[in-house]
C-alpha cells in the first residue's frame, strides 16, 4: 500500500524533528514518571492523577506515532518550479474584495498555521490561488461565502 505523502518545506521538517526529539528523549520519561508517582500514591483505581497522566502517555504517544509517519513520508517542497505561478512554497501578496493586503505562504497541511500566514494547498483559499498568477482575480467559496481575491505579487 502506498503512504501518504506530506509536502513540507525544509524549515516546517525541522521542527517536527526538534518536537519528535523533545517528545522522545523528554516528554516520553517525563509522564512515565508522573505515573509512577501516581501509582505509588494510591494505587491506579480512582486516581485522577494516575488517569491525567495515562491520558497524557497516550496522547504523547500518539503524537509521536504521528510525527515518525510524517518524518518518514515527508516530500520536501522544492524551490518554485514556474516562476510567477502560486506553487506549494512560494508567497503570495493578495488584496480581498474589502482592499485589506495579506501576505500567505502555501504550505502543506502539516504546516499549515493561518495565524503564521502559512495556508495549507488543501485549504478553499490555497487550492484556488495554486497555479494563478499576479494580476488573477478569483473567487473561492469558503465556509463563510463566497470571496474575491486579487493576487498582487508571487515570490
């Protein structure tokens, strides 16, 4: 069966990296030793403590599961191939319809952080700007309506 692939830039891979180490070396012993000392406080039956912390070893451990599958089956996003066409990677400038500029980089959907300026290609906005040009005009339905974008500048 084939794996999903995820297309990150070089810097998001990074820093998963640094959180699947942190996870790893730190974290992983950390909550082992909160359910240790939970255990010996008072046994594992109607201990909040004990339970806070399994809930906390799974979710570490889940994460790092998650982390290892998107590491081992990342597709680092290369330099735009098509300069001047929205590609995974590159910046893009953009005026909406109220005259307000953002600036957005399309990114995978691991890396995807809207507050960061970094929309995911999967997203209504970066699937429709992907491919566009400057000067395109183009409307994108997302989940509060319909919007119209110009597109400004791509770097």
């Amino acid at each position: 069966m084939n794996q999903k692939k995820y297309d990150i830039t070089s810097e998001g891979l990074e820093k998963l990296k640094a959180e699947y180490e942190l996870l790893v070396s730190t974290s992983r012993q950390e909550v082992a030793d909160k359910i240790k000392r939970a255990r010996e406080m008072g046994g594992t039956e109607n201990n909040a403590e004990y339970e806070d912390a399994k809930n906390e070893q799974a979710f570490i451990e889940g994460r790092i599961s998650s982390l290892e599958n998107i590491i081992l089956n990342a597709r680092i996003i290369e330099a735009p191939h098509q300069p001047g066409v929205v590609e995974l990677g590159d910046k893009v400038l953009i005026r909406t319809q109220d005259g307000k500029v953002d600036r957005y980089t399309i990114v995978g959907t691991t890396e995807a952080s809207p507050v960061d300026g970094k929309i995911s290609c999967e997203s209504p906005v970066g699937k429709a700007l992907l491919g566009k040009k400057k000067g395109d005009k183009i409307e994108v339905r997302t989940p509060a309506g319909i919007i119209k974008l110009q597109i400004i500048e791509v770097s």
